[in-house]
C-alpha cells in the first residue's frame, strides 16, 4: 500500500481538500505544499491517506526516508492544522 502512495503524484494530496477550502484558504494552503519538498509531500499524502493510523516509525520504515526527514514532514504538516 505504502508502496504505491509513493509512486502516485504528490500533487494529489489536493484533490480532496479544495472543496473544503476557501479561496484564501486554498491561496495559503498551495504556498505551503509548494514549500515542501517531494519527499515531504510524499509523507503528506501517506497521511491524508492514512487508514491504518501509521505511527511516525511505520512511515520512517515503509517510506524508506531518514527519520529526521518524517520529522521535518511532520513539522510542516502541523501549519496546515
């Protein structure tokens, strides 16, 4: 599954979200995804599609990223919240 979330493209990730956003919201919400690098919106998309409640080792071990980098993911994932 982790498999191929990592293969589909990151930009994705909006594709559910932009009906729940307002114009300045979605304005907001673009500048910060285009901040992230690939990796991190990989690690974005892994977690908007998260149903199996992934902890933050699962996706270090089924990503194949450095744990620092599933960090700074997280890190910039909480300015969207």
């Amino acid at each position: 599954m982790i498999e191929n979330l990592l293969n589909r493209d990151p930009s994705l990730i909006l594709e559910n979200t932009e009906t729940f956003l307002t114009d300045n919201m979605q304005q907001e919400f673009n500048l910060i995804i285009n901040q992230l690098s690939t990796r991190e919106k990989k690690i974005l998309m892994i977690l908007a599609n998260n149903e199996t409640s992934l902890s933050t080792s699962d996706i270090f071990k089924q990503s194949s990223l450095s744990l620092n980098e599933v960090i700074n993911g997280l890190e910039k994932l909480a300015l969207l919240n």
